[in-house]
C-alpha cells in the first residue's frame, strides 16, 4: 500500500519542470456531461501488480489535457492526485502479452474513483513494443458506476523505461543535491518544530497556514509520522523540478519513499511525498 504523505501541497506548481517527452495524441474524453479534448500522452513500463512473479510489466499510459511531470508516471498515487491539480483525461494499462487493460478516469468533476478492466483486442494498437505504442480507442458513452463515459482517442509516443534502483553512487551523489539537502533541513525543522526554519524553507503561499494556531496540532501529527532516520537513495534534478528517492526507519521498520521538489525563487520547496507503508 503506498500511502501519500504530504507535508506541504502547492497546487499551482505540480506542473512545472521538466516534463516526459511527449508524444501526439488527438481526441476527447466526455464525462457525464463534460468533454475534455486530450492533447498530452506519455507512457512508461511499470511493475505488473497481478503477476506474483514479479518479472511482468505493463504499459502505463496517461493521455490528459495538458502535460503530465515525467517523474510521476510510475507512482500510482501521484497519477490519482492530478485530479485535485486540474488535469482530466484517462490512465490506460495493458498487460505484457496486450490481452488485458485497465482504465482510470483522471477529472476533478468526479467525487469517488472511477475504473473499469477486461480483456483488450490488441489489434487496436498499430505499433507496440516496449520503446513505443500506437493505436486508436473509442466506446460510446456507457455507464461505468454512476458515470457516463465515452471517449474517442489516437496515439503514438514513446514509452520509457522503468527507473533502475538506486545504486551505492547515487545514494553519494544525492547527499551533495541541493534538493536533498533542503528536504532534510526541512525534516530536521519539522522534528525540532523549529516554525521559523519551515517558514524559511516555505513559499509565501504557505506561510499563513503555519501561522495559523491550528498548525501545532497539525505538526504534532506530522512529527509522529516522520521516520525516526531518513536516508535518501537518489536524487534526480531536472530544472526546476527534483525526485528523491529516501528510504526511512522506525522501530525497525522500513520503508521506501518517492519524494517531489519544485524550486521556488530560488529554494526548494517539497511538494508531496509518497510513503510505501507495505
């Protein structure tokens, strides 16, 4: 189970830095009564969950209406989050040998998830191979749950590669980025609840809510769900936008996290972390 853990959320930054190289896409995607033309796709290959050996992956794709960060298409929460950052549009799956999907309805319009799966006809996809998928979908509006949907898309993008895990070098490395380093100072602020540092290491935007005298209460439960060590594993800078990749130990356990940084002014900010708590 990967559980987001925020500390901070900055809605208006999500989608800045660099962005996955996108490919082309045209078409729609109505929901209830609301249409959405797609004009991003990107994809990458992503652990397979169904497969109990472990040696399967999928195709993870995401046509939206406007470009998708790089760094969050193998984090399934983070993909489920761009409904509260504006983005509407569809994450498509298909399964190794293409005779299996899933589809997730990506839209702010929407008060629960949206989902659906079943077998695929893989001869609507023209090109698929690990580098790159092609192809064309379309149903006419169905009822999935209480929604109505209906969608009508072509595509043709790369498909990236999973991220290789982090090795002895990039934990060295990640200890000299400047992103590292403003995300530890910030968890040592958080521990020592130091509310000065957290303004400092704080956009503007956010100041007022630490200010504000429910913030005590607020960090008293923050400090009890930060790991007692932090390491991080790897850190990816790209402009303005940073992955780390930290692992953290409490009472023995341990457990690995995806971390998201945007620069701001000049400062790394944080702006949502993903905790796998299995």
């Amino acid at each position: 189970m990967v559980i987001p853990f925020r500390i901070f959320v900055f809605v208006a930054v999500i989608a800045a830095g660099t962005l996955h190289a996108q490919g082309t896409v045209s078409g729609f995607v109505t929901i209830n009564n609301d249409r959405f033309e797609l004009n991003s796709v990107a994809a990458m290959l992503v652990p397979d969950s169904f497969d109990k050996t472990k040696t399967k992956v999928r195709t993870r794709m995401v046509l939206a209406d406007k470009p998708v960060p790089q760094d969050v298409l193998d984090d399934q929460s983070q993909i489920w989050d761009l409904k509260t950052q504006g983005y509407h549009g569809l994450q498509i799956e298909f399964s190794e040998d293409r005779a299996y999907y899933s589809l997730l309805v990506i839209s702010g319009t929407l008060h629960s998830s949206v989902s659906t799966s079943g077998t695929f006809d893989s001869k609507k996809l023209t090109i698929s191979t690990g580098q790159r998928v092609a192809g064309a979908l379309e149903t006419k509006p169905d009822k999935v749950g209480e929604v109505t949907l209906s969608y009508s898309v072509k595509f043709d993008t790369r498909v990236a590669s999973q991220d290789p895990a982090p090795t002895a070098a990039d934990t060295v490395a990640a200890a000299g980025k400047e992103s590292t380093q403003a995300y530890l100072a910030l968890v040592a602020a958080i521990r020592a609840g130091d509310k000065q540092r957290m303004l400092d290491l704080s956009p503007p935007e956010r100041r007022a809510a630490i200010d504000s005298p429910k913030f005590p209460e607020a960090l008293r439960m923050i400090q009890s769900l930060t790991p007692q060590k932090i390491e991080i594993l790897k850190a990816t800078e790209n402009g303005d936008r940073a992955k780390l990749i930290a692992r953290g130990t409490s009472d023995d356990m341990t457990h690995l996290a995806k971390i998201y940084m945007n620069r701001v002014d000049g400062k790394w900010i944080l702006i949502t972390e993903s905790w796998d708590l299995n």
